[in-house]
C-alpha cells in the first residue's frame, strides 16, 4: 500500500507525525503538507504565486519522504499526485487535524479539503481529526486511520465519496464505540466579538461558542457528545436532484 498524508496544520504538526509513525507500519508513506498552519482555508488554491515543494527531514524518522509545500492542503495533494511524487498513491489521509472537523463546519476545513482534492483525483481519502484538547494524544486516532485505511481499500468507497472521522480527545477506555454518522449542523452564538484598537475603530474578532445539541442521535455532532468515534461519508456533488426536477418546470426566460 502507497498513502499520501497531508493535514493543515503544517508538516511539523504533532497530529501528521503520529499519523504517519502508525501508517508506516502497513504501507509506504509520503508526506506532502503545507510548511506552515493552513487551518480554515477551506479548499482554496493557489493560482497566482509559485508553488514550492521543499523536501524536509522529520525527527522521527529522517528517511520519510516528506515535502513542505508553500501552499494550501488541496495544493499540496493536487502537486503530490500530479508531479511530486514518483508513483501514484493507493489512498490519501488528510490530518490528525487538531481541532474537530463536524458538520458544517467541513466546508471551511483545510483538513477535509484536502481529502476532497484526493477524491477529485480518484483516490480514496479519508480526513482524520481529533476533537481539540489541552495535552492532545494522537495515538488512538493514528492507529483508527491506519485500520481504517486498509478496510478501505479492501470494500471500496463510492465514486466521490470520502470518509470524514472524528475522534474524542479522551483516553482510550473512555470511547464508547464506533458510529456511521451524517453531518449536523454547526451553529455558533456570540459569533463576532466587537473592539475598538487605540485609534477608535471598531474591529471583529471571530469568536462565539458552538451550541451543541442535546440528544445522541445520528449526527457526528451527538456521536462525539457521547464519547463514539465518528465516521461520516461525505459526497463533494452538492447538486440538490430533488429539486431539479421542481425547477425544470419554472417558466424561465430570456
């Protein structure tokens, strides 16, 4: 097995460090990561400056093939896949991201993306996050992405379709068990905070606390509430079919 990991949170991030120590244990492993924090980018590209692919030596094991981009995370998997590396990889792990990755939020998540630019490509993806903690311990959820990966690989996922996990940031004993999630819907109170800087202007500054829900249900948002790992196929086509077929009546002119 090939797997290409990447995350935004930097090359040098804690979370891709422990992914890839568990990953190369089952397959050859290539690093291809922003150089520096891309967290909230969203599946923004580089159009307009150079791109730059620095190969880099990780402390814990100098050997890896590793590059550090320049770039977003949908950067560094488009270069990894189409120029950087020597042969085509057999799936694409996006993380550990510090910080969860639930519900809406997935669409301003560098982390996600990164996993969409790996399904865009054809390659299975999987996009792996761990919910945010004081000390975070990767462990748990390098060696998920590793067991994950190779049932992967082996049942195959549907064409555009990539796996979104999230993993509680609680000891091992503590997780309650696994659940196939749809996403919730992330909404936030308080969102901007208003201040003024010492020439009186007022400015904003993105705050606000989630307002989470109450109930365990199917969403990734209640799964992680009740202490399970959450596992959400995400499907990038945001076409509403249902509603296609309203529209083809709608008496449009030109």
């Amino acid at each position: 097995m090939r797997v290409l990991l990447t995350n935004d949170d930097g090359i040098f991030a804690d979370g891709i460090q422990e992914l890839s120590k568990a990953m190369q244990k089952i397959a050859a492993v290539y690093i291809v990561a922003p150089d520096r924090e891309r967290s909230a980018v969203g599946h923004a590209i580089t159009m307009h400056n150079p791109l730059r692919a620095d190969k880099v030596k990780l402390y814990h094991n100098p050997n890896l093939s590793a590059w550090a981009v320049n770039g977003t995370p949908s950067d560094c998997v488009k270069l990894a896949v189409e120029a950087i590396l020597p042969e085509r990889p057999d799936i694409v792990i996006s993380g550990v991201n510090r910080g969860a990755n639930l519900g809406t939020d997935v669409l301003y998540s560098g982390t996600v993306s990164a996993a969409v630019e790996g399904v865009i490509s054809g390659l299975p993806s999987i996009a792996v996050s761990l919910t945010a903690v004081e000390n975070p311990d990767y462990t748990l959820a390098a060696e998920f992405a590793a067991q994950l990966s190779k049932i992967v690989l082996k049942k195959a996922l549907p064409k555009g379709t990539l796996l979104n996990v999230n993993v509680p940031g609680i000891p091992r004993e503590e997780i309650a068990g696994v659940v196939v999630t749809r996403l919730g819907v992330t909404r936030y109170h308080n969102e901007f905070e208003e201040r003024v800087d010492p020439r009186g202007r007022s400015y904003y500054w993105m705050a606000g606390e989630v307002i989470e829900e109450t109930e365990c249900n199917d969403t990734d948002l209640s799964a992680i509430r009740c202490n399970n790992i959450s596992v959400s196929p995400i499907h990038f086509d945001f076409t509403n079919y249902e509603v296609m077929g309203a529209l083809k009546d709608w008496d449009f002119k030109l």
